[in-house]
C-alpha cells in the first residue's frame, strides 16, 4: 500500500495557481520568462513520492499551460528506462543528485544552466548544468516506538545500533539496486569506512541478518514500520514524518550519531527530450521561490532548497543532523562496484526482496 494523499489534478491545479498568482518571484527567479515559449505535452520522471509528483506536475500545468503528465519511478529505476527506451522522458524530476551525474556519464543529461540556478548555495547546483537541486532531506531511521518497546530497546542511534540481535527480522531497508535512499545508505557507511569497501560489505552482510525485506522503495519501509510488521526501517527522514502524519502515530525518527547520508534532490534536462524546451521551463519553473513555496501545502517534508522558500512546521531540520561528508562524484563513481558487491554478497544470501 503506498500513503498517498487524494488529490486530483483539477483541484490541485486550480488551488495552487491561485497560490501562484498572488505571489510574485523574485527577480530573476520567475519561469514564466521562459514557459511561454515551450509548447507540446511534456514526459516526466517522477522520483519523489505519488502525491507530490501528481500536485507538482498539476501545479506546474496550471502555472506554465503546458500539458504535462509523470511517471512515478525509483532512481534505479530511471536509470534502467533510459537505458532501454532512450527520449521517453524529457525530464527528470526528484531523486539524488549523484544519481543525476550517473545518467550524464552515459550520456542521457543534455546539460542545461537555469537562469533560476544562481539563487542555489553551491552544494545545490551543478555548475555545469547537469543537474540542480530543489529540494533536501537525510536518511535516518524510521521505527515504531510499540514495536521497540515489545523489544525492549531503545530507538537506534548508531549504525551498530541495527546489528542489535533482538532486532533480527524487524529491519526494513530500500534496496540499493532499485532505491536510491538504499544506495545512500551504503554510501554512507562506505565513508565512514574510509571507502574500504570489505568492511562496508561486511557490515551490511551482518545487517542482513536482522532485515526482514529490502522494499522496492523507500515509502515501502516507513509503512511496513507504521503498520508495525517491522521495527526499523532505514528511510528518508522526510518520509517517517510524512508517514506519521498520515496516521502512524507510532514512528519516531532518530539518526546515526556518527553521521548519514543526505540527499540533493535533484532535477536534469534529458537528452533526446521531445519537448526540450518544456523540459527547461519545467526545471526553471521548480527552481522559483513560488514553486518551492508548494511544498509545504502538497505536503512535502523536505526542506526546499532556496533560502526564502516556506517550509512547512513539520519539516525535519537538516542543520540539526550529523551528515558525513559526501562526495557526489565519488558516490556516482562507486555505485556500479557497491552495488554489484551487494547483489553477490548480500542480497543473494536472502529471500528478504520485496
């Protein structure tokens, strides 16, 4: 079951353009210089959560006149469809940016500088214009306060924390392969490694032992959570409180102390885009103050990545979490040899796979 909130695309497109329309973007962050100018339907991969890819793509429809219609797809997944069935997209909309710099590697981005890009802090934006970021959140771990108390534990701290015996079978993680949070999980433990790779593997062949099912997507985990048929789930922090908010009163969030990962989310022009110039208006159009001003109202937990946006009261505060330090390029580069290492090594000494 996934938690969607029932929006329809005519109300939420007519809501958010009257939200629209009585805001005015700073200068130099407003679309519409550039939207009126595209025309056609424009193809989006959607890599954030059902509700927010519906209300997005509504709200930007409604702003923009441009007739546009979504996918709702993991990062791996998007990966894969551009490798099989190349200009089905014209842009992609959501999920990590090291994810983004894997797609221009194989030659699927058509590197694009908004002119909205300059308003970002460095760390969300591309200067070459392969990708920009709209929107921030960080991996921590989801879990079910009556669950752990049946346990007898306390909410887990640490990354050493999952390894806890008493929670053998109650652990739900992403996979990798298919989810991007599952990857930047991995990644994260690999830093704190030092980058050696054994011990990460180690580490997560040890974990294995306590993990119930690597869900397709990382919203799986945080119901399987609320729903208490597992105590933990690693996930987006962003998520546990979206899935709180929907009814799982249980969930609580807690970090890794000695650090996580956290995730640029991010948006790119496609190659081969049928509708190239849709596709810029669009990634002007998430890059405005008023469009990351939806946020809080679609809702979504994750902090926008302008400094003048609204973010909602519920928002996780991203200065409040240790982050390790992370090397987008670095996680682009090893995402080929983690994830090959977590198919032969981990994920084959489990029938846990969603």
């Amino acid at each position: 079951m996934r938690i969607t909130t029932k929006l329809s695309a005519v109300t939420v497109g007519a809501s958010l353009m009257l939200t629209m329309s009585a805001c005015s973007p700073p200068e130099g962050q407003g679309a519409a210089t550039t939207a009126p100018q595209a025309s056609g339907s424009l193809n989006i991969a959607c890599s954030q959560q059902e509700d927010f890819c519906q209300a997005i793509t509504a709200a930007f429809s409604a702003d923009t006149g441009i007739d546009a219609t979504y996918v709702r797809l993991g990062s791996g997944e998007v990966l894969a469809r551009l490798e099989t069935t190349p200009g089905e997209f014209d842009v992609w909309s959501g999920g990590q940016a090291e994810n983004h710099l894997i797609a221009d590697d194989r030659g699927f981005i058509e590197p694009y500088v908004s002119p909205n890009a300059s308003a970002l802090a460095a760390e969300y934006n591309d200067a070459d214009g392969v990708w920009s970021g709209f929107y921030t959140d960080s991996v921590g771990f989801c879990s079910n306060q009556a669950e752990l108390d049946k346990l007898g534990i306390d909410a887990p701290t640490s990354w050493d924390d999952l390894l806890d015996p008493a929670l053998k079978g109650t652990v739900s993680m992403p996979h990798p392969a298919t989810a991007g949070v599952g990857y930047m999980a991995m990644f994260a433990v690999d830093t704190l490694n030092g980058g050696a790779e054994d011990e990460t593997i180690d580490y997560f062949t040890q974990l294995n032992q306590n993990v119930l099912q690597y869900s397709k997507s990382a919203a799986s985990g945080t119901e399987l959570a609320g729903r208490g048929e597992v105590a933990v789930a690693i996930s987006l922090d962003s998520d546990c409180v979206k899935a709180k908010e929907a009814g799982y009163s249980d969930l609580v969030t807690s970090y890794p102390e000695e650090g996580t990962g956290y995730e640029v989310g991010a948006v790119s022009v496609l190659k081969d885009a049928r509708n190239a110039e849709g596709a810029k208006a669009y990634m002007d159009w998430i890059l405005s103050t008023d469009a990351q001003n939806l946020y809080a109202d679609v809702p979504s937990y994750a902090a926008p990545t302008l400094a003048d946006a609204k973010q909602g009261s519920s928002v996780p505060d991203q200065d409040a979490v240790n982050k390790v330090e992370w090397n987008l390029q670095k996680a682009a580069d090893s995402r080929e040899a983690l994830l090959a290492r977590f198919e032969s090594d981990v994920a084959s000494q489990s029938s846990a796979t969603e």
